[in-house]
C-alpha cells in the first residue's frame, strides 16, 4: 500500500518484486512458497493502494458562491471570534437545480448563533480547494478526515436541532461539561493545559505557549497520539506492577481506552489506543517479537481500512513513537538504572521515541526539539498523575462541584509546573532545530543512517565481523551523501513567497541557481529561499534583473549579502531607476560581472528568453515552457504551447484570453492595492490557479516534458 500510494509508478516495484520472488525460489526452494506469499501480499497491498477512494471536491463548486445545506457532522470547535463547523452535505443549491452531494466541508462563520453537533444547517458563501503550505499539507490534513473542501467565511443562514448519533452526542455533551467545569475551577492557561493532557482538547492553549511546547518537545502531551498514549500505558503499568502486578495491565488498559473516549472519540485517539494497547501486550507477553508482529499487523489492517492514512503525520508519528517504545525503552531503562523508577521510566520512554521519529519530526513538522530529553524527565512523570487528578476532579466536579474542586486544585499545581517548565526551556535560544529545508529525498537518507545505526546497536554482539561491517558501513554512508547531495535530475521553479513582488528561483537538474528579481521584502525573500534551497547552496550562478522598481528589486541587498553571484544580467526595458544603478554600481565593486540581456540566456540544460512583448520572460527545460509574466503585458504575447504561468506583481491589470494551462500568482494577503483584479481571476478560472498567499512558496517541478506543481 505504501509503495502504491507513495511510491508511483507501480508497475516497476511489481516486476522487481517479481524478480525477487523468482530469484529466491530459485537459489531455495524451501523458501518459495514463502517468497511466493509475500509477493501475493505484494499484489494486494497495491491493489488496495491503487483502489482507495480519493477526497476531492467537485471541480464545478471550487471557487463559486453557493447556499450548501448539511448536517453538522463533528463537534464544533469555538476559536477567537468565530467557530469551524465540520459539514456533511446534503445538497448544494447551484443556481435553479439541486446537485445532491455526499461530501464533507469545514466552514469557518461569525455569530452568536449556537450550533450543536447534529444540527441542521444551511451557509452560504465560497467553498474552495483546502490550500498547501510551504510547511504543512493542510489539504492531506483535512482529506484524512474526510474533508474535501473549506468554506472560509461563510454565512449561517438557517439551524435546525436535530438528533444525531448518541454515542457521539453522550461524548460531547460529557466532554463540554467536563471543559466548563474545568473552566470554572481554574485560571488560563492551566485550564487549557489541564483540558490538553487530560482530553486532548487544545483548541484553548494560547497560540505562544503552544510554540513554546513544540520548542521543548512537549506538544505529545496535549494530543491524543500514539506517542502520548504509549507513555501513559508504559508509566501505569510500570508504577502498578510493583505494588499490584496481576492488575497493571488491565488498568493501564482501562486507562488509555478512557483516555481515548473522553478525548472524543476520533480516528486518531482510536488509532492511538491501538497502539498504546499494543505496548501493554509487549508487558504481557514478555516477547518482544510477538508484539513486533502484533505493531505490524494492526499497521497492516489499519492501512487495509484506510490506506491513505499511509500519508498522515500523526499516524506516521504514532507507528514511530510506538515502535521505538517496544524495542528500545527496556534497554535504555536498564542503562538509566541510577535513575528514580518513574524518572527512568519518562526518560527511557522519551529518548526511544525520539531515536525513531527525529527524521520524521525534520521533514514533516520541520523542527526538532534538542532539548526534549530534559523537559519530558520534568514533565512526563506526572503526567498520568495529572490525567487521574484531572478526570476525576473533572467528572467529579460535573455532578458537585465541591467534590471535584480539591482533585482539580491539585491536578492545576501540576499545570503550573508545567506551564513554568515550557515557558523556561521553550524560550531557550537552543531548544530546537529548525529545519525548513528537508526533502523527500533527505528523509530517505535520514532514514537509512537511523535504521542502520539502531541496529548497529541492537546486533553489536556480531561486531566481530569486521570486514562485512565495514563494506555496509561503506555502502550506507554512499547512499547517504548520494540521497544528501546529489540533486534529483528535474528542474524545479520557485514562485517565492515574497507578497506582491518578483521573486522566481530556477534550480536546474544539476543543481545550479538561477534568480530572477528579489521581491520587495527582504525577511520574506530570505525566508523563502531558505526553505527552497539546502543549506549548502550559497550560489546563485545567473541573476536576471527584469525591473528596477521595488516590487523587483527591492531586497537585493539580501542577495548581495548571502550569496555569491557569479553573473548579473539587467534585462529592464525601461529606463534604470535610482535604485537599480546603485544595485549595478555596488555589484561591480564586489567583482560581480554585469551584463545587459542580449539574447536567450543558457545555464545548465535551462533557457530563458523574452516572449514577444519583450517583459515576459519563457523557461524552457527540454520541450518544457514556463512563462514568467510581469503586470504590464498581454495575453497574445504568450506562445501557445506553454504549460503554465507565474503572474508577479498580483498579476496584470486585466487578462484577454481565458486559462491556459495553470496559473501562479505572486500576491500579499489583503493587498491593499486589491490584487488580483477580479476580471483576472474570473479569466483564468479555467484552469487550475494558485495564489501564494494561501499557499506560500509554490514549488513547480518539470517531469515528463511539462511544468507542474510539485506533488
């Protein structure tokens, strides 16, 4: 399933499972019916991959205004001002007719009107396509809970009470009262603290002190996943089993399944008590091999009900966190043996995680926390202290309130340390890597030197061998500074995030740079380019000056400063500003070659060259052609044959063709100047559009003889 889902074209991966399979058969037959059952499980997994249901919205409802009537098919979250409604559709009013859709929506809306789960509801407003971002696939986010589209302002029109399933309805309604009451006998943020750890709620935790908690490694503990619920279950069963062995298990069970309930109920606290339940049975059995095969199958059946969730972080995250629990937390807690029982326990938990999720945490979340060890050793040991206080002060308080005021003052003290514990070791300057650049192709290497010196460890009797150590060793650092250096062989173009400017970075096959313009805003430029480039490329080989305006040039400096430039060329029809002649004259005196355009420019396999207004400038990568347009041109002036369109500078003022191909638009969020015109976006709604002020840096990749956005 992964392979089917990840790692297409599939068609290649099953012929060379074939050629193993015939191959294994053929030096031993002893083992081929069971090569023979693996490439059946082979063929299933991809067939399932293959055949797995797609989250789309409808192409005829992106981007129009509708009146949608559904049913409110999650509880609703209340943020600041506004609250998100998860929307099951029921049918969508589309001028006269009524189209009957069986999708999901999140709609943001304003107003003092309640909504309760279950509710019947009509909006109206725009529904569009969930965005990427430079960091987070918020549109792979929402298609694992089965969302397909996002209405950001929409209106509430109509409610209707209606009733909805009663297992969900009975946990709402436990939850919002467990939430008032904790509300009611605690001060912010320790009620939001509390409210996380406990159930798993974090909609209340200030945005500042969530950052500082990402900072430290710290953010597990108020989310219901695999990581958070294996340490609940480990430290239970660990601090029972010395004073009631036959029944530390059975509670520690109990534990994690009320965790899991009174956090809602969700896919991923299900998917979480799964695993946690599964490092209980580790506990049981003695045997780590029998619950690696027990991790394996629940993965396999988990992905056999839903293989998409072979692309969701936190089911990702889970697996690794859980993993590295069973196989590793005993050893390290016998080398902690100096250690209290508890502490040893936090701390052996916490480093066998993280042994197995940092390059996960690098290419997913993008930061890593060095100092998690040291803020878990503080902070996990009374966790599942603060969860028995909390529950009980919490369920306790909903029936009298006086029985769970006591309970809930002590499990608040907790929350105080807690909240003392982030804001110190999160405000340190060293508490995380940020890693804004880390590619698929970087976690494949990571990966490789994770697994290769985990087991390193973990077949350190066999170390003896030294030749054949040493010729994996050899082969596995070969793929690794492959995997880490050499480039991917394709042309990637950057419509950077730099609001309404120009700011285009080609990255040819071999690795070289080119730049066209800088953009307005130094920060931002940087910032984009530190997340489009690895952090050994300090070169930028030709730098294409094609106006001399602030829009264009208006963070040179920062190129100037950061990178060596081998090349400048000044490509501004009109005449040089001000601020363009200081740019030539401060370049000159650093030694750097100027130039005026004259001609097509050639840089590794990649051509630029000016289309017949003479402001458009055309990428070409083999027979791939990508236009960069500025404000002030035309539609006529474009060939016919170009794949797609970076529009700079908002876009022009007005557009005479309909879309071609697909459409990027280099824009700041609320532009003031009200970029993109609306006639431009009602042009170009033909074909697919992208805007980086929803999705930030837009990263397009040249395969197959087109340009298009990278997956």
């Amino acid at each position: 399933m992964i392979i089917a889902i990840l790692m297409s074209p599939l068609i290649p991966w099953i012929l060379l499972g074939a050629l193993l399979t015939t191959g294994v058969a053929l030096v031993n037959r002893r083992l081929a019916p069971l090569a023979g059952l693996a490439f059946l499980a082979l063929l299933l997994g991809a067939g399932r991959g293959v055949l797995a249901p797609t989250v789309e919205l409808p192409g005829g409802l992106a981007g129009q205004p509708l009146a949608i009537a559904g049913m409110v098919d999650d509880d609703p979250v209340a943020r600041k001002g506004n609250r998100r409604l998860t929307v099951r559709l029921d049918h969508v009013l589309s001028g006269p007719g009524q189209t009957t859709n069986r999708l999901r929506i999140l709609a943001t809306v304003y107003g003092p009107t309640p909504v309760h789960y279950g509710d019947l509801v009509v909006l109206s407003g725009e529904i569009a396509t969930p965005p990427r971002f430079d960091q987070f696939d918020y549109r792979t986010y929402l298609a694992e809970q089965g969302i397909a589209g996002v209405m950001p302002s929409g209106r509430l029109v109509r409610v209707t009470s209606h009733p909805a399933d009663p297992l969900h309805t009975l946990l709402y309604a436990v939850r919002h009262a467990v939430i008032d009451t904790v509300e009611r006998a605690l001060p912010e943020p320790q009620a939001a603290l509390l409210l996380g750890v406990v159930f798993g709620y974090r909609a209340a935790l200030p945005p500042a002190l969530e950052q500082q908690m990402i900072a430290s490694g710290l953010v597990h503990i108020v989310v219901a996943s695999g990581l958070n619920v294996a340490l609940l279950a480990r430290l239970v069963q660990q601090a029972l089993g010395r004073i009631w062995p036959r029944g530390a298990a059975v509670t520690a069970l109990i534990a994690i399944i009320g965790y899991a309930l009174l956090s809602g109920a969700s896919p991923a606290a299900l998917r979480a008590t799964l695993m946690g339940g599964l490092v209980i049975l580790g506990g049981m059995v003695h045997r780590q091999s029998h619950v690696s095969v027990a991790l394996a199958l629940a993965a396999a059946l988990l992905l056999g009900i839903k293989p998409s969730l072979v692309r969701d972080v936190g089911f990702q995250l889970s697996f690794a966190a859980t993993l590295g629990i069973v196989f590793w937390a005993d050893s390290l807690s016998r080398l902690l043996g100096w250690l209290p029982g508890a502490f040893r326990d936090a701390l052996a938990a916490t480093l066998a995680a993280q042994a197995m999720t940092w390059p996960l945490l690098m290419a997913e979340v993008h930061r890593v926390s060095l100092i998690a060890p040291l803020s878990n050793l503080l902070v996990v040991p009374l966790v599942p202290f603060m969860m028995v206080a909390g529950a009980i002060g919490a369920t306790a308080g909903c029936v009298l309130p006086l029985a769970g005021w006591l309970p809930l003052q002590v499990a608040g003290a907790v929350a105080r340390w807690f909240q003392a514990v982030i804001e110190v070791v999160g405000s340190l300057p060293f508490a995380a890597i940020t890693t804004p650049y880390f590619p698929a192709r970087w976690l494949a290497a990571a990966v490789i030197l994770n697994g290769g010196a985990l087991a390193g460890i973990k077949l350190r009797r066999f170390f003896w061998q030294r030749k054949v150590w040493a010729v994996l060793s050899a082969a596995v650092f070969t793929v690794i500074a492959l995997l880490l250096i050499a480039p991917d062989g394709r042309v990637h173009v950057y419509a950077l995030d730099v609001g309404t400017g120009s700011a285009v970075l080609v990255r040819t096959s071999n690795g070289h740079q080119l730049l066209i313009d800088a953009g307005p805003d130094a920060d931002r430029l940087v910032q984009a380019l530190g997340r489009a480039l690895p952090p050994t490329a300090r070169t930028i080989d030709v730098w294409l000056i094609t106006g001399g305006a602030r829009p264009n040039i208006g963070a040179a400096a920062a190129v100037l400063n950061r990178f060596q430039i081998k090349r400048l060329v000044v490509a501004d029809p009109d005449p040089w500003s001000a601020t363009l002649r200081a740019l030539v004259q401060r370049a000159q005196a650093s030694s750097i070659p100027v130039v005026q355009a004259n001609g097509p420019i050639a840089l590794d396999g990649v051509r630029l060259s000016l289309a017949a207004d003479e402001r458009s400038w055309l990428v070409h990568a083999g027979r791939s052609v990508l236009a960069i347009v500025p404000p002030m041109t035309r539609w006529e002036s474009l060939p016919a044959g170009v794949d797609g369109a970076i529009l700079t500078s908002g876009g022009p003022p007005e557009w005479q063709g309909p879309g071609r191909g697909f459409s990027v638009i280099q824009v700041a969020s609320h532009s003031r100047d009200g970029l993109p015109v609306r006639a431009v976006l009602l042009a170009l709604s033909g074909a697919p559009l992208y805007s980086t002020d929803r999705l930030g840096t837009i990263e397009l990749v040249e395969s197959g003889d087109r340009f298009g956005p990278a997956p």
